[in-house]
C-alpha cells in the first residue's frame, strides 16, 4: 500500500506559504526598479519576436486555436484565453536570443515567467503593482526548484533547466494574480511537477522553434495551465516534494529540498538575473563585450585587424562556435560589430549578412578557442580576446562581469535604450516610448488591460499615426 503522507514538510510548507502572502506583500524599492526592467526586456523580446518565424509560427498556431477572449498576444490585435496567450507570447519571448538569463539556476525566467503572468493579469484586470508582485514571486520559485534540483546536475543528465525550472515559475506567478492560498499553492506545484519537462536536445534546433517553445512557450503554458487549473477548483497532492515517488526522487539523485524555500523574503533572484546587453546568446555576450571595449581604447577597426583570437568557457564554445543562427554565431557576430561599428537588432537578424564578403573575410581572421580555465572561472561566462594588428600590435582584453549580468548590471537608461531598439524595429520609435513610458511607471497601472493598445499594431487605416 502507499505510505499516506502524515505531514507536509517543512521545504514545502514554507514555500507554499510565501507563494500564498506574495499578493499582498509590499516589495523592497530595490527590487520594483529590478522588476521593471526584467518586465519592459521580456516585453521588448516578445514584440521583436512577433516579426521572428517562431513568433510567427506561434501566432499562426495560436490564432487557430480560438479561445475566450482574455489575454493578448503582444505585438498583434488577437487575443485569446490566457493558456493560449501564455504560450503564444512564451515563444515570442524566446524567438532568439533577446531574452534575460539567471546564471546560478541555469534558467531563462523571464520568458516563461512573464508571459504567463501577463496572461492571467489581463485576464483578471489585474494592476501593474500585482502583475510585478507576481513576477518577482515566479523569478524566485523558478531559481529555488533548479537549486534545490542540483542546476548542474540535472542538466549533466541531458534534462533542460530552463524548461523545468520556467514551469513552476510561470506557475507560481499565475498562483498569486489568481490568489491562491497555502494549500492551493501546494497542489499548484503539484500541477507543475506533473507538466515539468524537458530535454537538451533543444541546442540542436537551428532554426530555434522548438528552443522558442521549450525555454518559453512550453513552461509558460504549462504554468497557467497548473494555476487556472487548480482556481477552477481541481485538487492535487498536498506535498509533490516530499513522500513516497515524490518529485525529487523522480528528478534528482542528491537533491536539496531545503534550497526550495532558502532566504524566501530576503534573497530576490530577480536581482541576480542577468539582462543582455545585445540581443545574442548568452556565450557570446562576453566576447561582444570585449572586443567592444578594445575597439573604444585601441581605435581599431576592421582595416586594422590581421587576426582575432576569441576564448571562451568550453562548455559555451561548442554552442557559439560557427552557428547556423546569426544570433548565436560568435564569429560572425564579432565580425559584424566590427565591421558596422555597432549591433542593432536589425543587423544581427539580417540572415542575408550571414553571406556578407565583407563580413565572411573578417570571419575568416577570428578563431575561436574552448578553455576549461575560463569553463571555471567566476564570475561564469568569461571571455578573453586577443588581437593582432596589421601594425603588428598585440591587444588583448578579458570580460570578467559581462556588462548586463548582476555583475555589472546596465543602467535605467541602457535598459530602455535596448528596449527602444527592439520595440522600434516592429511598432515605430513613438509607440516603443511610450511602452518604455508606461513600464517606468508600472505600478501606477490599474489594469493592465489598458497597455494592450501599445503593444497592437496599428490597423492599416491609422498606421501612419501609431
């Protein structure tokens, strides 16, 4: 017979409990402004994914589907239940690689996290101060599961992170704008146990549609799926972490329940995220960094380079190395900065640059190489690159805290400033400032229903005035 389950453990009811306060607990000022900016980036990644064939894809899919008319999908004048939205606007987040990143979790939280709780605010005229509450809440439910899975661990076993981890998230912040108390909190992670997965295949997908459902789309929906299901009044196992076949035992051979309720209240992983300064792979974000800051000290440009030496952590080298996506390929993307002088969103997804003479003889000069020093260097995801001048100069510089990371995080303007390049690209800089405008102020919001009409599309009569 099952062993019953006598108590709830402490891991659990503690968490659980933090999920049930986290609507009505005020936040440090701290972690609003964090809040924000994670908000406005995931919001720019899925309106410049909107025009991205995994964002179309999933628009196309999305819309067929139909659905009670609760939630948008950004960057287009559909709307639709909030599952749908969830992961419609999942996908978009993650149509490439705009999106933010939490190195400790290995997880993408914002594109799982934000989009669900998105959904559900619209659905329930929620206010921009709940919609940030929730956000907060499902970046640290999300962080604390990959913790206590074993991060590094679990993703040795070929298991995705970023899709588990973005499951109980996406759930968490659903949960709270749904308002869900202790023990519905309990069977929401239950829901999510049961939804939660993922396989690493995904850094085999070149064309980055699966990627977009699994790191977004997948855990988003997943999560709001967990959340409408358990406020409609369904009920679960009181305690997935703990007792007999429990979540852990299925996913983790050393895990550490404590971790998932460790420094609730006090530790905001938000404020540990990472927000990228260009709308690249992570692994790439180091090297464009520093080739960057040799280019503004040196006063090199492309006629002066004869050869490029970029070293990166090996387990990063293999996924930039020479990829298919432009958005990932550390060689090209280096190339293309130094060439134009700069990245925009529109250079780096020009796939036609990708067969550039200009841009392919520069590439043809860089040379990548895999190192375990830096593999174990922290903080992660360094970057040292070297460069041989025509003149016979030797420059060489190292990125320790990639500009971005928490690190050394961007500024309020630098922020807006990428928000700004995303959003214009797709709806005209007048409409992208006035979502940077209401992002500012997102507190102040009462519903969040109101936004909708800055992230719709102008219709073809009024267009010239959007």
């Amino acid at each position: 017979m099952i062993e019953p389950l006598r108590e709830i453990s402490a891991p659990t009811r503690r968490l659980s409990a933090y999920m049930a306060d986290a609507p009505h607990r005020a936040l440090p000022a701290a972690v609003v402004e964090k809040a924000r900016q994670h908000i406005l980036d995931t919001l720019a990644a899925m309106i410049s994914g909107a025009r991205l064939r995994p964002g179309r894809l999933a628009i196309d899919y999305v819309a067929k589907l139909g659905g009670a008319r609760q939630a948008s999908v950004v960057g287009t004048r559909l709307l639709t239940c909030p599952v749908h939205a969830a992961l419609a606007n999942g996908m978009l987040a993650h149509a490439d690689e705009t999106d933010d990143s939490h190195a400790p979790s290995r997880n993408h939280p914002g594109c799982a996290v934000v989009p669900a709780a998105l959904a559900v605010a619209e659905s329930t005229h929620a206010s921009g101060e709940q919609l940030m509450r929730a956000v907060v809440l499902g970046y640290d439910v999300a962080a604390r599961v990959n913790y206590a899975l074993d991060a590094d661990a679990f993703a040795a076993t070929s298991r995705s992170t970023h899709s588990v981890g973005g499951t109980f998230g996406a759930g968490a912040a659903a949960g709270a704008l749904l308002d869900l108390d202790d023990r519905g909190a309990r069977h929401l992670l239950s829901f999510c146990a049961q939804q939660a997965s993922g396989v690493g295949s995904h850094v085999r997908d070149p064309e980055h549609v699966e990627k977009a459902f699994d790191f977004g789309g997948m855990p988003a929906r997943n999560g709001v799926t967990a959340a409408t299901m358990v406020a409609s009044g369904m009920t679960g196992v009181d305690d997935v972490f703990s007792g007999e076949r429990n979540f852990f035992e299925a996913y983790a051979p050393r895990p550490n329940p404590d971790r998932l309720s460790e420094e609730l209240g006090q530790r905001f992983e938000i404020t540990a995220t990472n927000i990228k300064k260009w709308p690249v792979g992570s692994p790439a974000q180091s090297a464009l960094d520093a080739l960057t800051g040799l280019m503004a000290e040196e006063r090199i440009g492309p006629d002066d380079v004869d050869a490029i030496e970029v070293m990166l952590p090996s387990r990063s080298a293999r996924t930039v190395d020479n990829a298919p996506a432009p958005e990932l390929n550390v060689q090209h993307l280096l190339a293309l900065l130094l060439f134009d002088g700069e990245l925009s969103f529109d250079s780096i997804h020009d796939r036609e640059r990708m067969q550039d003479p200009n841009i392919l003889a520069l590439r043809a000069r860089i040379a990548l190489v895999a190192s375990e020093e830096l593999a174990n260097a922290m903080p992660r995801r360094q970057a040292i690159v070297s460069v041989r001048t025509r003149d016979g100069r030797s420059l060489s510089k190292r990125t320790v805290a990639v500009r971005g990371t928490a690190d050394n995080p961007m500024s309020q303007a630098e922020v807006e400033a990428k928000a700004l390049d995303l959003i214009g690209s797709v709806l005209g800089m007048r409409r992208a400032r006035a979502i940077v405008r209401a992002m500012a102020s997102l507190e102040t919001i009462q519903d969040i229903t109101s936004l909708r009409r800055l992230w719709r599309p102008a219709t073809v009569a009024n267009r010239g005035r959007a």
